[in-house]
C-alpha cells in the first residue's frame, strides 16, 4: 500500500522541524558571533584571528544555505498549505497575519546576513552594519516561527 502526502500529513512534526530550523538558525548565528569569534580575536593574532572568523563565516554560512534555510522554508510553505494559507489570507487576522509579519520580517533580515559578502567586496562599514543587524532582527523571526504552528 503506498500513502500518498496530503496537507494533513503536516502536523507536529512539521511545527517541531520549523521552530527547531529557526532556533538552531539564530542559536548559531548568536553563538558565533558573541562566543566564537571575540574568544578568537583575543586569543589569536590579528592574521590567524582574521582567517579563523573567515573560515568561521563560511562554514557556517554553507550550513545556513543547506540546512539552516532549506528546512524552515519548506516546513513553513508545508505549514501554510496544511492551514488553508492564500496569498489573500494573510491578511485575516490569527494564522494569516503572523505569516504576513514573519514573512517580512525574514525579508528585511536576510540582506543582512550577506555581511560575508560585504566585507570580501571591502565594503567594513556595511559589512558590521549586517553583522550587527542579521542577530538583531532574527529573534524576532524565531518568536513568530513559534506562533505559526497553532492553526
């Protein structure tokens, strides 16, 4: 017998997938950028503390793109679909509303975590600017992450 994936299929563990995707996004984002990094610049010089952050960022910037991203993207579209989400529906009050203000929310955050970018293009200003801002405004991404499994 083979079960064919239905909106219903969506429950629990797509909730738990979704908040955990979120949390481990910004967990990560946090520890490396308030643990991690300034325990090496002090302990490193500034050439090996400059590679090590760049090697950091990159690593971490490939675990974002592939597990980081992917998941909660998919879980929330998954999500969506399970609650009857319409692009018109995200303006009703409840399920709608808090994917509306996650949704833009995830939009202003994302250009910051290009900080990466910035800072090869030897762009500093603008590269802190992100840095700064990427942790800041992901928080708040997680706390609506968590509001959206209720239907």
């Amino acid at each position: 017998m083979s079960e064919q994936w239905t909106p219903s299929a969506c429950g629990p563990w797509c909730a738990s997938c979704h908040v955990t995707g979120a949390v481990v996004w910004v967990g990560g984002q946090l520890v490396l950028s308030r643990v991690v990094l300034p325990v090496a610049r002090r302990m490193l010089a500034a050439d090996a503390g400059d590679t090590f952050a760049a090697g950091a960022g990159r690593r971490f910037g490939l675990l974002t793109r592939v597990v980081s991203l992917p998941l909660p993207l998919g879980t929330g579209w998954a999500m969506a679909w399970h609650n009857g989400v319409t692009r018109a529906s995200r303006t009703d009050p409840g399920y709608g509303r808090a994917l509306a203000t996650k949704l833009g929310l995830f939009a202003l955050v994302m250009p910051a975590v290009g900080h990466g970018v910035a800072y090869a293009k030897g762009r500093p200003a603008l590269a802190r600017a992100r840095a700064v801002g990427s942790p800041a405004g992901s928080p708040g991404v997680v706390l609506l992450a968590t509001a959206l499994p209720a239907p």
